[in-house]
C-alpha cells in the first residue's frame, strides 16, 4: 500500500478522478439553477384600480372603468412578487386631450423589467366634457298610499329649497326631475319631519352620475284628515212673531270646512244652517252653534255669527192685529238663502259670467201647506236660466225654478244678466 501511495501515477489518477467528480458536481448546481430562473408563469391580476389623470377642476371624463385586469408574465417568484405586493400603477393620463371623445392606450408603472405586462382592456374610449354647476329645485316625492284611511297631505316643506348639482354640461342637462323620496311605514296618520337623500334622475327615471351639495334635505310633511270646503246656506225656520218682520238673514261666514271620510263628504255640496225666526225680535247679530252632519267628523268653525234684518210693526198695528181674530190659514212659507243658479244649455265653446245678481245668487220664498214646505230642502228644486240660444256678449235671461209644483216659488231676483264670451 505504501509502495502505491508512493507512485506517482496513483496520485495522478486519483486527482483525477476527485477532479471529474467536482465538476460533474457544479455543472449539476448550476444547471439546477439555470432551470428554476428560467422557468416561467403566467397570472392575472385582477380589479386593480384604473387612475385617471385628467383637469377635474374644469373637466369632467365619462368612460373609463374603475377596475382593469393586468396579465402578467415572467420568473415565477417575480410574478408572484408582483401579485402579492401590488406596488405599481395602472392608469391613463388625459391631461394633453381636448374635450371630445378619444381612444387612449392604459399605461403602467413600476413594473420589473423582466417581466411582460398587458392590461384587460388595452384601450379605453373616454368623453371628456366640461364641468358645469346649475341649481335646482328639489321636489318631493311620497307614495300616498302609505296613509291611512280618510287622511290626506296638506303641504310639503323642504329645506333648503334649491340644491346646488355639479357634472358634465351633457349630463347637467339631461336632468329631469331632482326628487326627495319619503319612505315611511303603512298607515300613516299625523304630520312628521324626515332627512332623506336627493335623487337627481333624466325624464326616463335613470340616475345620473352627479355631485349634488347638500346632497340630502330635511322634509316636513304636514298630515291631516280629509276635508272639504263647501259654501253656507242659511234656512229660515218657523215662523216670526206677531208684528214682527225678518226681511233677511246674512253671515259673513260664507263657506266652512267639513273633515271626515271622502265617501261622506262628496255627497255635500253645502252646508244648510236652519235657523228659527221666531225666535228673532230686532235686527242684530248672534251667535249660532252649527249641527256637525251625519258621518262628518268635525267643522273648521263650530259657530257662526248671523245677522238678522228685521222690520217691527207700529204698537197701534200690533194692538188691532191683537183685536181682531187671526183667520185659520193653511198657507205657511219657507225661506231660503243664498241659493246659486244654474247656467243650462250653454254650448262647450262659451262660457258665462253672472253680472246680475251678484255672483249668480237669490233668494228663494216657497209658499204652501205645512206638510209640503216640511219636504222642501235644498237639494228638491233647482234654481236655473237657459242659455241655449245665448251668443256672445250680455244676455238677459228670466229666472226660473224646478221644483214641486204643490209649492209656489218666488224669488228675489225675476232676471239674470249674464256675460257669455268663448271659452
């Protein structure tokens, strides 16, 4: 053993031997190494936020999508580097375009060298416009049926008014209606306030992309049961005492407001008062309590003053009228004040205006028996003119009644004179 360590030849071979192992060795690293670097991936990554550098001061762009997708290509480690810390850019810049309508490439930053990077889409089609503010009234808008029976809205309040929108000069006029929706919960039944946001939409009920300050308002909404306004009728009832004569009866009351259901009150047209004369001695002024109708649940006034004109016989008539013996009559009256007249037979075309008697109303006196004048009200006759042959200009019409003929009608007026000109 000795003899071969000692020849020179051994040592030789086994140099080598060690030597061709060596490098058998670190051609194997470096190929191993040459391999994972060369070895490549593909990925994409998504949603990534598009920039867009543009004037927005006085500019407005339209077009480009929030998010893009970014292919990426390259080492697998610089891929997945990439994907993970998100440290680049994605954007396209618009600051060197005039308004109007272009096509522009998404550019990128920050991206290693080594790798190949193509975004999803490529291009963008982009409208710049300018930038206009205009102010506008905020409307209100409430589904009515979330109220409860019998109940009604009176009024909306809105504050502020006006809002102030701000968007491109295209979108700014295509505005059709800037709304405050109220939302509330079925069965509504008193007044109330609420903060709701404005919607700013086209004539097609589209929203649009706009800046709106404030973009929301206060609304009070004013709550109350249904009513409705009808005029005064004053009735006389009984009869005067013994010298004493009621030419008239007035208020200055001459229309009150009934609440209640809508049913009930839509078969009123007016409000008749009864009020007894025999119980009038002179002319005055007093007050009357006022009988709420049936299915009516309240009045705007519960009292009215009347006015009576009243005629008193000298003391010596009253004391011969006292002598002598009243004869038995069967013939009674009844009054009625304040009725309208009806305009019949005027053609679509004209329309008419009463200039005698004022505002188109008398007096009605029905004379008859006690038991027929007991079914006379308001709504069993009718006071009227025909105005069918009228042309335009004045026309001198005779007054006329429809009713009972067990009753003898007279009025306070025998004609009317009545402006017809075309509608």
């Amino acid at each position: 053993m000795d003899k071969m360590m000692n020849n020179p030849w051994f040592l030789r071979i086994i140099a080598l031997v060690l030597a061709i192992a060596l490098f058998i060795s670190v051609k194997s690293d470096i190929e191993s190494d040459d391999k994972n670097t060369s070895s490549n991936d593909v990925d994409v990554i998504r949603d990534i936020p598009l920039e867009v550098y543009y004037d927005d001061d006085s500019l407005v762009v339209t077009g480009p999508p929030k998010t893009v997708n970014v292919n990426v290509e390259g080492p697998i480690q610089l891929v997945q580097s990439a994907k993970l810390m998100k440290d680049f850019k994605v954007f396209v810049d618009l600051r060197e375009l005039t308004i109007g309508t272009h096509r522009v490439p998404i550019s990128t930053e920050n991206f290693i060298e080594k790798l190949n990077v193509r975004t999803d889409p490529e291009y963008v089609d982009v409208v710049i416009e300018e930038r206009i503010t205009r102010e506008f009234s905020v409307e209100t808008d409430m589904n009515e049926s979330l109220l409860a029976d019998n109940y009604v809205v009176k009024s909306y309040e809105v504050k502020p008014q006006k809002v102030t929108i701000t968007g491109a000069k295209s979108v700014i006029n295509s505005i059709g209606y800037v709304k405050a929706t109220i939302a509330g919960d079925q069965g509504i039944n008193k007044s109330f306030e609420q903060e709701t946001t404005v919607k700013v939409l086209d004539l097609d009920l589209n929203k649009l992309d706009v800046i709106v300050e404030p973009n929301s308002v206060q609304v009070s909404v004013k709550i109350e049961e249904y009513s409705k306004e009808v005029p005064i009728a004053l009735v006389k009832q009984g009869k005067p005492k013994e010298g004493v004569t009621v030419n008239g009866l007035a208020t200055k009351t001459d229309a009150i407001r009934l609440y209640g259901p809508k049913s009930v009150l839509d078969k009123i047209d007016q409000l008749n008062v009864d009020v007894d004369i025999s119980k009038i001695e002179k002319s005055g002024s007093f007050d009357m309590k006022l009988a709420v109708p049936e299915g009516v649940t309240k009045l705007s006034k519960e009292t009215i003053e009347i006015t009576g004109d009243v005629t008193l016989a000298p003391e010596s008539e009253t004391e011969e009228a006292e002598e002598q013996e009243e004869p038995v009559s069967t013939i009674t009256e009844k009054s009625f004040d304040q009725v309208p007249i009806n305009v019949r037979g005027l053609p679509d075309k004209l329309v008419s205006n009463f200039e005698k008697p004022a505002d188109g109303i008398v007096s009605v006196v029905a004379k008859g028996t006690a038991e027929a004048l007991d079914k006379v009200q308001l709504n069993n006759f009718s006071v009227y003119v025909e105005a069918t042959n009228s042309e335009v200009g004045e026309s001198i019409l005779p007054i006329q009644i429809e009713g009972s003929s067990d009753i003898e009608w007279e009025t306070s007026e025998q004609e009317a004179v009545l402006t017809v000109k075309e509608a």
